[in-house]
C-alpha cells in the first residue's frame, strides 16, 4: 500500500498492517512498537523505513542496541535495501569494555545524555528524515536517573522529531520487570507483537 494524499496516511510497508490502520500511519505523530526479543519489531522498522524508498525522503534509523554491522547485514539477509537507509550507530562497541570505559565517578545517567542528544540534534538536523525508526527507545531508560527525567528526556525527544517533520516508530522490551506504561501513554499509537 502507498502514501495517498486521499487519506495522507504514510503505509508501514506491511499491507495486512496497512489494512488494521485504515490504510497506513497519520503523518507526523509517534507509534511505539513493543513486544519481546525476536518477536519482529525491527523487521517491522526495516518495512516502514524501506517502503517507499524510492520518493527519496531521507530514512533514518537510530540504534541504541545492535550494531551497524549487524543491523545492515540481518537487514540484508531479509532483502531490505539497507544502503538506502542512514544509520546512527549509537550503541555500546568491543572499545567500551576494552578501554574500561566505566564510569568511577559519575554514573553513565549524569555522563551519556547529553552527548547522545548533541549526536541525535545534530544527525536529524543536517539530514531532516520523513521516517525515523529509534531501536530502543528502552536504552534510553538507563541514561537517566528516574522516572520522571526519563519521561520528560523521550517526550522532549519526540516533539523534536515530530516538529522536525518526521514520524516516528520506536521500540520498547516492555515486561513485569521492566514496564513500558509511560511509553505508551506517550505515543500517538501502539503495535504490540506477541
């Protein structure tokens, strides 16, 4: 399904999920992806980024968890035209553990946020993507120091990339342990995969 100016909805590269949708995603609001390991919530970011692809709006794709290297070759391995896609790579390398990268003094909250928002700004700006995929949104969490910083750090950080032009896909490892409410309440819609 395509992007009709009909209904201006953007489709998710999913025509079954297009259909549930009433034809694709409101422009210029967030949804949140959630569900466990495994369970498709990338592939699902790769349908959305890569559908499309040939209007030429720039893509981008924000990773907090695996790698460049190991999203571009499972993206490719599933057929994916990946290459077509910017990547900000902002998970943790081998360099982190083998240069003792810890923090002693300060904790990684008081540390990380503000370099990983200057990396985000800065990427978003020059590049001005129509659909950003954050994969996820759940490490975000552990650069902040409680709850509240959290919520007020993603609600922020949406509104940018709305503002910006963009709609947005996130993903969340919601669980009992680990719950993902405050996520939800904050989207402008949910896709949760079992």
């Amino acid at each position: 399904m395509t992007k009709t100016s009909q209904n201006s909805r953007l489709s998710s590269g999913i025509v079954g999920l297009d259909a549930v949708l009433g034809g694709g995603l409101p422009p210029r609001q967030t949804y949140l992806v959630r569900g466990g390991p495994g369970c498709g919530k990338t592939t699902l970011g790769w349908h959305f980024l890569t559908n499309e692809i040939e209007d030429g709006d720039p893509r981008l794709f924000i990773t907090l968890g695996e790698s460049l290297a190991q999203l571009k070759r499972n993206g490719a391995a599933s057929g994916f035209p990946v290459q077509e896609v910017h990547v900000l790579d902002l998970s943790i390398d081998a360099d982190f553990f083998v240069q003792n990268q810890g923090y002693d003094i300060f904790s990684a909250a008081q540390v990380e946020q503000a370099p990983l928002s200057a990396l985000i700004v800065e990427q978003v700006k020059a590049l001005k993507p129509k659909r950003v995929f954050i994969d996820s949104m759940t490490q975000l969490r552990y650069t902040t120091t409680d709850a509240f910083q959290f919520r007020q750090q993603v609600v922020g950080f949406l509104r940018f990339l709305v503002h910006e032009g963009a709609t947005v896909l996130f993903t969340s490892e919601g669980s009992q342990e680990d719950p993902d409410e405050d996520l939800q309440f904050i989207s402008d819609g949910i896709t949760a995969l079992p």
